[in-house]
C-alpha cells in the first residue's frame, strides 16, 4: 500500500513539474510574440504616420494649385467682362 501512495505521490510530482515548466516556456513563448507584435504596431504607427505627412503635402500642394486656377480663371472672366 505504501508503495502505490509513493508511486501516485512520485507520478503527482512529476506531472506538476512537468505542467510548472511547460507554463514557464508558454509564458517566454507569450513574452517573444508579445515584443514582436509590439514591434510590429509601432513599426506601422511609424509608417502610417509618414504616409499621413506625405498625404498632407500633397494635399497642400493641390489645394495651393487650385487657388491659382481659381485666381487665373477669375483674372481671364474679369478681362473677357471688359472686352
């Protein structure tokens, strides 16, 4: 009988062992995908945000562009007005 309590008792510990380390290697498993998916999002902010200023210069480029359509096509009406 105190043979079986000792095997169930060795057989427990050796499971819980086994259960402690495979929970310490998914933990460092979860920490790496963790970091690189940290790295990733920050990796794309970075990129998102130098696309959103190079949408920007452009727009401002556009936008300045039309402004002198606008003016030049006012300045054309005005002397077609005269004449």
């Amino acid at each position: 009988m105190l043979e079986i309590f000792a095997a169930v008792t060795g057989a427990s510990v050796t499971a819980a062992a086994m259960s402690i380390n495979n929970a310490g290697k998914q933990n460092l498993q979860t920490r790496e995908t963790l970091a690189r998916l940290t790295i990733a999002v920050e990796n794309l902010a970075e990129r998102l945000n130098v696309f959103h200023d190079d949408v920007m210069r452009k727009d401002s480029e556009v936008f300045q562009r039309l402004r002198n359509l606008e003016a030049s096509v006012a300045r054309l009406e005005g002397q077609q007005k005269r004449t």
